[in-house]
C-alpha cells in the first residue's frame, strides 16, 4: 500500500508538470480526473464513462478537454518523456529506445488517418488507424515516451477531408519509419541520453533512419527482411538470407534475450562482418523450430566495444514495446477513446502515456527494493517452501491504487447517469430517424 500512495504521488507530480502546457487551471484538472479514470478499473474508457467515474454532470467538460480546451499536446506528450526519463535512466545500464506501430481497428472510415492498412495487433490488413510509438528502455523499467498518428497520404492530399478530420493545413505526410525517425529525432534533441535504437523490419529497411543514429552515434539493431542486402567483406553483395550457407554449425551461439515470464528467452544467434568495420547482420534462429529465422542489421558505434552479447541484450529489448503495447490497450484504454478528430486523438494518447508512466515509475522503483527470487537448477529439483513473490508489476500497481483510492458515488449520482444517457440516446435515436428520412 505504500507503493499504492506513491502512485498519488507520482500522478500530482506528472500533473503538476504538465500544467505549464495549459491556458487555463480548469483543464488541468480536468486531465487530472481523465487520467485518474484511465487508471481506474472501467471495463471501457471514454468521455461518457471517465465523466461519470470523475463525478461529472455530464460528458461536456471531457469532451471539451479533448477537443476544445487550450493547451499544447506535443509539449505535454514531451514534459511525459522527461518524466519517464527521469526516473527510469540510472545512468549506468544501456538505454534503448525501441521503435514499433500498434494499430486500432475502426468500424467506420470518418476517424482520422483510418484506412485499409496492415494491423499487427491481428495480423492482417483491416479497417484500422496506425500509431507509430516509441518506449524508452533501460535495466530500471520502460514505459511509452512518444506517439505519432500515421495520416495516409490521400487524406492530406484531399482538402475537404483533411478539413472534417481536423488535420492542421501544414500537416506534411510522413512514413511510418520518417514518423520513427521523428521520434528519435526528438528525443535527443531534449538531451536524453539514447545509446541504442532497435525496431523490426518496417523501420530496419528505412535508409534515412540508419543514416539518423549513425549521424547521432547512435548504435542499432534493426529487424530487416530476408530479401535485405549487405556487402560482405569480400566485396561480393548478397541477400542476407544467402548468407547462412556462409555460417559454419559451430558458429552459432545459444543466448539469452533476457528474462521472461517463463524463464529466460533463448535463441541460437550468429553474427557476420560486412565490408564496413562497423556493421554486422545478427542471425536468430529458434530453438524449438529450427526454421523460424529473424535478420537484424546493426551498427555499433566506435566508442562501443562489438561483441555478440552486446547486440543480443539490444536486440532482446524489443519486446518492451509490446509489453507497453499490451499495458496500454488492456489497463490503460489506448486504444477506445471514441473519437475521430486529429487533436482529440493525439491528447487521448498523450494523457494514456502519463498514466502508463505514473504506474511504470512506481514499479521500476518497487523491483529496485524486490529480492531475487529463487530459482531451479535441476529438472527434479523440488521447490523451497517459501518462494517469495515476484516483483510488483505495472498491473499490480494499478489494482493497488485503485484500491487504495476507491471512492464510491452515491446512488443518487449513478441514477442521474442513466437518465442522462437514455435522454441522451433518445434524442440521438431522433435525429437518426430524421436523417433517414432525407
């Protein structure tokens, strides 16, 4: 429960800080109330059901903030980065900042940037809206620190449908991996230290974000597709996938990507030289499917010693971003704001991320003061009789707050809710039926 009351703490001081961003108080505590009803326990979160959680009278001071309040989203979305940053980067560990999209799947095609496009969160092309995000990640923790809106081309181009999506007339179109770049751009010119970049192949096969972090000095490991090619040391150019008849059987090399939920995740690896000194393909290979393969093209700066063990720990912190991927839809309502409207969409996002990080920072601080826990040595070992309990998880952390903070309304508030809505869906259901009519 002390780690429940840190959360408070942490969430005034997030708050406090993105203030300066805003015009007015009253929106300040307004984003307040929304992101203490993202960490809330709502089965869905949006401006109907975060209003009533807060005690509102309606949905008009939500929705205001969104769409109408005065205050600079990109600012606050940078002020959330510092506070992560903050207290996540111990200055000793290596800090990766882990590039990746996560996708939201729409009925209907009014919202901005919707599209048929590729989805990875169900592997498929579908009616969807894509955002390209980026998490900070060191030994401490991670959490999300930045997040664009992927806009197709044909809704800028079209000024009648960059005007109902709400798309600022100067809006240039941007790549998914020039989104990416942005993103890391961004992040070290606010001084954050960054010494590696790693994504998979949608932004590995991108020149101009390589070019970025080796500008920058900054070291990678970038998924690439099969059919990349490299230049072998002895000149010869050659698909990376041609690549493993070069690779003699004692080569490879089983490693560790890093702990999982279910012990630690090893591969075998493999890593070649490239006509340049500081370049390197990384080959994984599973375990247990010999045939499932992954391409990785590095570079390593040259105050960075290049060794296998370097690129594999770079390489394993990917999964970071999925995990926050994972926290933020599940917990933390990232992807059901209902609404369609650029700015709406993008402070939705912004305030999600803030409490993702409140609930990130207080646990990165528990597992600081967490015991290792004991673990087998045998296949036949049997356990100790006390195993201890694993670290407090972002999830955990957020079930404790809420419990910690439960507020029950009364009765009375909860029926003036349901009379709202049906009045409200009344009205809607009338104006539907007279739309039909014309």
């Amino acid at each position: 429960m002390v780690e429940a009351g840190r959360v408070a703490e942490k969430l005034a001081e997030l708050i406090g800080r993105m203030s300066a961003h805003f015009a007015r108080v009253e929106p300040v505590a307004q984003a307040g109330k929304y992101v203490r009803g993202l960490l809330s326990d709502l089965p869905r979160k949006n401006c109907w059901t975060l209003a009533e959680y807060a005690g509102d009278a309606t949905p008009d001071r939500m929705q205001r903030l969104l769409e109408r309040a005065s205050w600079d989203t990109m600012a606050a979305m940078g002020t959330v980065r510092e506070f992560v940053v903050e207290h996540l980067d111990d200055s000793t560990g290596v800090a990766v900042l882990v590039l990746d999209e996560s996708g939201d799947e729409k009925s209907a095609t009014a919202t901005c940037g919707v599209k048929r496009q590729y989805v990875g969160c169900v592997g498929k092309v579908s009616n969807a809206v894509n955002f390209v995000n980026a998490t900070y990640s060191t030994p401490r923790g991670h959490a999300l620190v930045g997040s664009r809106l992927y806009i197709p081309a044909e809704h800028l181009d079209d000024e009648t449908t960059r005007t109902r999506m709400g798309i600022d007339p100067g809006h240039e179109f941007k790549t998914k991996p020039r989104l990416g770049t942005d993103l890391l751009t961004d992040t070290m010119n606010t001084g954050v230290r960054v010494d590696w970049c790693t994504a998979d192949a949608v932004y590995g096969r991108d020149r101009g974000l390589r070019e970025a972090c080796e500008k920058r000095r900054i070291g990678y490991s970038l998924g690439v597709p099969c059919s990349f090619r490299i230049r072998l040391p002895s000149k010869a150019v050659v698909r990376v996938d041609a690549t493993l008849r070069l690779i003699p059987a004692r080569a490879w090399q089983v490693a560790s990507c890093g702990p999982g939920s279910k012990g630690e995740r090893r591969y075998a690896f493999a890593w070649l030289g490239t006509a340049s000194p500081r370049h390197f393909l990384l080959i994984r290979r599973s375990l247990t499917k010999p045939t499932e393969l992954a391409y990785f093209y590095c570079y390593v700066p040259d105050h960075v010693p290049a060794t296998l063990g370097v690129l594999v720990t770079v390489t394993g912190r990917r999964w970071t971003i999925e995990e926050d991927h994972e926290f933020g839809k599940d917990q933390f309502g990232f992807d059901q704001s209902q609404v369609r409207l650029y700015t709406p969409i993008m402070r939705h996002i912004t305030l999600v991320m803030a409490a993702l990080a409140v609930c990130a920072v207080t646990a990165a601080r528990a597992r600081a003061y967490t015991q290792p826990l004991p673990t087998p040595t045998s296949p036949t070992e049997p356990p100790p009789t006390d195993l201890g309990l694993i670290p407090l998880t972002v999830v955990e952390v957020k079930k404790l707050f809420n419990l910690a903070t439960r507020a029950w309304r009364s009765t009375e508030h909860y029926l003036y809710w349901s009379w709202w809505r049906r009045r409200h869906q009344a009205r809607a259901r009338w104006y539907h039926y007279r739309a039909r009519l014309t």
